[in-house]
C-alpha cells in the first residue's frame, strides 16, 4: 500500500513536470449539470419554485437517444443525425447522474433521452436551473421561443458565459405556459405537411372559380397562420379547420379589398413588413404555427415550408413593383425579399436566399428580355447582396444559422455540399412512397400551369417557380414541404396577369407630356 501511495505521488508529480502536459485547469464552473432520469410532476412542481423552468430539445434531427444528446450537451455543440449525432471536439463540461430529487443550488437539472437506439426526436424534456437569480420561464438564445431550450445552451450557462446562455423571465404560471407551449409544439409540428396540402388544395380551388382570389389566398393564408401562432392554439382540428377558412375566406375578401395591381402591391408589402416585424420582435407568432420551422433543429425565422410559399407573393410583388415603379421598383422590392429571406435578424435562411436569387435572376430577365448574359449578371448581383448580408452578420455575436457554413471558409462551404446527400437526397429517396407522389403532383401542376398561362407575364412567373422548386430540391432538405408548396405557388400565379404595362416602360414615361405646338407652313 504504501508503494502504491509513493508510485502515485511520483507519477502525479512527473505528469506535473511534463512541458506537454501543462494546462491551464479553468475554474469550478458557476452550474453544475445533473441527470435524472425521470422528473415526476410533484419534483418538478417543488424544484420551479425555486428557479427556472423550461421544455429541452435533445438533439437536431428526426432521431435522438442518451448518447448523442450527451455528447452534444458536453461540448455545447450540436450535429443533425443524419450525420451521425455526435459532435466533435473536447468536453466542455462534466455532467452526473443522480437519483430522487435534485438538491442544492447553482444547479441545471436536466432530464435526458432514454438509454438505447436511436427514437423519434419529437419529446421535449424538462429541465430546471436552480440558483443564480433564475425564476420563472428559461429564455434562449438559440430558439428564441419562450420556454423552450435547445441542448446547446446548457454548457454556456453551466460556464457562466456571457454570450450564449440562457436568461429566465418571471412568470405566474410557468409549468402552465409549458404544458401549453408543449401542446402547440406537438399539434403544429403534426400538422406541417397536411397543413400545406390544405393551403395547396385550397389555392388550386381558387384558382379554378376564382383567379384573383387564388392569388391573395396566399396572404391569407400567411397571415391566418401567424393569427394561430399569436393566439396559441393547440387543438390540431381547430388549427385546420381555421386555416382552411383563412386561406378560402381571407383569399376572396382580400380579393375584394385588393381589386387593383396597386392594391395587391400593397397588400403584400403589409405581409411582408409583418413578417421582419414579427420574425424579429416576436419569433414565435411565426415559428409555433404549421407553416413555421419544426421544433428540433432551426427552431425559428424561416423554414422551408414558408420559403416555399412565400414564393407567390414574393414574385408577383417583384413584377408589379416594377411595372409600378419601373427597374428600381423590381430591384428595391428583390432586395426586400433576400433581406427577409437573408438577415439573420430574421432567420438568415441559406438555402431560402439561394433559391430566391434563382428567381428573381430569372424572372427580371425574361421580363427585362436581358437573356442568358442578363440572368447570369442579376444572379452575380443577388448572390453578392446575399453574401454582404452574411457577412455583416457573422460580425456579430449570437447564433446564427449560417455561421457553421461560413465560419471555416471554403472547407466549412464544401462541408455543407457534402451534407446534401445525408441531409436531403438519403431521406428523400428512403422516403419515396411519400416524394413520389407529390414529386408527379408538382410535375403535373407545372405542365397544366404552362398551358394554361396564356400571358408571357403569367408564363414567366410560372416557369420562375418551376425554376425555383428545381433549386430548392438541390439545396434544402425537405422535398415533400418544396413539392407541396410548389404547386400552391403554381395554383396562385397560373391565372394571374398584371394590369399594367411592361416592365421595361420607366415611371416618367407614363407622364403626360406638355402639348407641342404643331409646325405650320408659314413657320416654315
């Protein structure tokens, strides 16, 4: 025993001595972490009372289990897992398992994923942070969403970061709020697709019996979804059945209020501005809606669902904006649409920005007749604004969604190249009974829209989102949300013609000129 003790010392001083070992041992942290593996509705009643309480996401992606959501909540990092669920780098925090009631303070008790395969990740877990001034509901940075906690802000916290970690708001009920937001998560985030067949069907009925009003159904439908997001239901029937009226409803009165192009100019930029005014002050109305992102990965700003439907609008904003106010009126409103698709205030969607720059660089070609070099030039000009905007905000602090892709230069661009096919293609083709037949819905809706588009301004607004969807498919992940949306962008522009002039006609050239004296022969 007492050679053991002297071989420790001997070795432990050795270690010590080592050039290669000497490293700075950081301080004990402000939180310490611990696991349970279960919270009943009593403990987690008696541990709120005396911090702060949220709903955990595990992980990124479909799937979780124990130990991808431990190695993400260590290293603070997180990996969708399709990628395998499990970031590199070191630890950042140690963690301990404990049993019964957790007690003390300057605690983050979190309850995790059960031991085993990979699972649906579709269950939030509690987690309570005791200590420190935490009362009430838990406020992150990553999910901007009250009460909801991504694992990538426990280690943050658990370091005393400044940047990164989580806050806490009071609240009279905050177990109530949770049971609530837990309620809305789960009934939108079932309702993300059926919801947008709804719309799509819905539009395409418009479209049928009433043209005009199938294209400010959109609108309608936007701005009916943002209501449900506000008013927090939770009731899935509900939720349907009140974006059903909104999108048939909303869409003929609309129609009614917004009889001129100038009106529908209008109506869109209001939708619009609602929408930066929203995503930035009160992301939730936005996200907790069956248009908005799903709850285990983006969290919020705008997903591939809205992307995809705001399609619509967006180019038929563009077109008339320009015929309103000539080329800058096409150019200022362009640039509105890759600020709220781009800015990281509002969501900074990477693959959002690239397939709107596709259209809006198609679109203003062939309605500008610039052809193939004039694509080429728009499309050079969109991704530069599109790249300005990334780069003002990687400046500064806070999550972003596009700083992993643009933080490592090229090999963090090639990286998100790479992940196309675990990320998109892979899912895609594993869920081909799905993507299939909406993949020959869209193909057929397209077709029809063709030939029914009997204006070249209808034909090209068509074939933009032909382009578009084509795009999307390429760069984001969610073919059956593209797909869906697609053809309810086709049904509200297939029968929709601007009333004005063309595009290239400039403002002043619309002005009634002074009348001329007419020549005469004795003035000759």
């Amino acid at each position: 025993m007492l050679v053991s003790l002297v071989l420790l010392v001997a070795l432990t001083g050795l270690t010590m001595a080592s050039p290669a070992a000497s490293r700075t041992v950081p301080p004990s942290p402000p939180f310490r972490v611990v696991i349970v593996d279960h919270l009943s509705q009593s403990q987690l009643r008696h541990l709120a009372a005396n911090g702060a309480v949220g709903l955990l996401v595990p992980g990124a992606g479909p799937t979780t289990n124990r130990r991808q959501a431990l190695a993400q909540l260590v290293r603070g990092a997180q990996v969708n897992a399709h990628l395998g669920g499990v970031p590199a780098g070191p630890r950042l925090i140690t963690t301990a398992l404990v049993t019964g009631t957790p007690t003390g303070t300057r605690t983050i008790v979190v309850e995790m994923p059960p031991v085993g395969p990979p699972g649906p990740n579709d269950r939030r877990y509690p987690i309570v942070v005791l200590g420190g001034g935490f009362h009430g509901l838990l406020d992150s940075p990553t999910t901007r969403i009250p009460g909801l906690v991504s694992i990538v802000d426990i280690a943050p916290t658990a370091l005393g970061h400044k940047r990164g970690s989580l806050t806490s708001t009071a609240t009279p009920d905050a177990l109530a709020s949770l049971s609530s937001l837990d309620r809305q998560i789960h009934a939108n985030n079932r309702l993300k697709l059926p919801a947008l067949i709804v719309v799509a069907c819905a539009i395409a009925l418009l479209a049928a019996v009433r043209p005009r009003a199938a294209t400010t159904a959109v609108p309608a439908a936007l701005l009916a979804s943002v209501a449900l997001g506000a008013a927090q239901v939770t009731s899935q029937p509900l939720i349907v059945a009140l974006l059903t009226i909104g999108t048939l409803g909303g869409g003929l009165w609309l129609a009614r209020v917004c009889p001129t192009d100038r009106r529908l100019l209008a109506l869109i930029v209001v939708v619009l501005v609602l929408h930066l005014v929203l995503l930035a002050e009160r992301p939730e109305w936005v996200a907790l809606t069956p248009l908005g992102p799903t709850q285990n990965s983006r969290f919020w700003g705008i997903g591939n669902q809205l992307e995809t439907l705001l399609l619509a609008p967006l180019l038929v904003g563009a077109i008339l904006a320009g015929r309103q106010f000539g080329r800058l009126g096409f150019g200022v409103f362009a640039l509105l649409g890759l600020v709220l698709v781009t800015d990281n205030r509002f969501g900074s969607d990477g693959g959002g920005a690239i397939v709107l720059g596709v259209a809006f660089a198609f679109l203003g070609a062939r309605v500008l007749r610039l052809g193939v070099r004039g694509f080429v030039t728009l499309l050079l000009l969109g991704a530069t604004t599109v790249l300005g905007l990334v780069s003002l905000n990687l400046r500064t602090p806070g999550p972003n969604h596009l700083r992993s892709a643009f933080s490592h230069g090229v090999s963090g661009l090639f990286a998100v190249v790479q992940n196309r096919v675990p990320l998109a293609y892979e899912p895609a083709l594993r869920n081909w009974q799905l993507v299939l037949p909406l993949a020959l819905w869209f193909a057929a809706a397209l077709v029809l829209a063709i030939r029914l588009a009997r204006r070249r301004a209808t034909r090209d607004l068509v074939l933009a989102v032909g382009l578009a969807i084509g795009t999307s498919l390429l760069v984001n992940d969610s073919a059956t949300y593209e797909l869906v949306g697609g053809v309810a962008a086709l049904a509200a522009l297939v029968r929709f013609t601007p009333a004005v002039g063309p595009l290239t006609v400039p403002v002043l050239a619309r002005m009634p000129l002074p009348a001329q004296p007419v020549p005469n022969e004795a003035s000759e």
